[in-house]
C-alpha cells in the first residue's frame, strides 16, 4: 500500500524490488471473512518472519486458533512460517492451487481472495 509523500514513521518502509515506500498490512480471517486480527507493517518487513510473530501473538490472544488445522496463504509465507506452524501447532499450511475461473492472464483461485476482498472493503469505507 503506498503512502503519502510526507508519511513518516515506524510503520513505513521501502520495499526494492518493486521500488514503493508504504505500509503493508496483514490480516487473519476466517472463512466466513470475519477478522481475526490485523497489522501494519513497514513494506520491507519479510513476510514469513513477520507471520511467525503475528501468528504467535494472536494465538495467545484467541483460543479459538487452538482448533485450527488448516492454513491459507500465498507463496510469500510458503517457507519458514509453513514450518513453523507445522512443527508448533501442527497446523498445515495450503497454497491455493484450484482455479476456479481464467479470464486472459488473470486466475481466481479457492479461498486465495479472501483477505483482499476484505481489504478491498476496508479500504470502501474507510471509517471503519
């Protein structure tokens, strides 16, 4: 997510590969797109690692996490937060590989757009 010109602060990075300055956030919900929990971060942070200590803290904040067996993420988290998932709780992590509809070069995968939608709302009505 880009920031303004002036935006300042802890939570505010630059990311070299895709030459941005920005946030960026990250958020758990469940399948029925109920937010779990979220944060902002600065765009530089590596993901997988930011994950282990997201997921950590928000596990002992919701004692519905202790039921959960199967997470949904995308390539960035596919590494050591998959293993740290799996060798702490036991939780398998899952790539959404099914495409359910192509147009173009464009590809809906199950369950992959969750969190975005909810961005995608959150960012609609913003006083939230």
């Amino acid at each position: 997510m880009k920031n303004a010109a002036t935006a300042t602060g802890a939570t505010v990075g630059f990311d070299a590969g895709k030459l941005v300055k920005g946030r960026k956030r990250m958020m758990l919900t469940d399948k029925l797109v109920n937010v779990l929990s979220s944060r902002v971060l600065p765009v530089n942070a590596v993901d997988g690692l930011v994950a282990i200590i997201f997921w950590d803290e928000v596990t002992a904040a919701h004692d519905l996490l202790g039921q959960v067996q199967v997470v949904f993420v995308d390539s960035s988290f596919n590494g050591v937060f998959r293993e740290h998932l799996a060798q702490r709780y036991g939780i398998r992590v899952k790539k959404p590989a099914h495409i359910l509809v192509e147009k173009a070069n464009f590809y809906i995968h199950a369950w992959r757009w969750i969190v975005e939608r909810t961005f995608a709302w959150l960012s609609a009505n913003r006083r939230l």
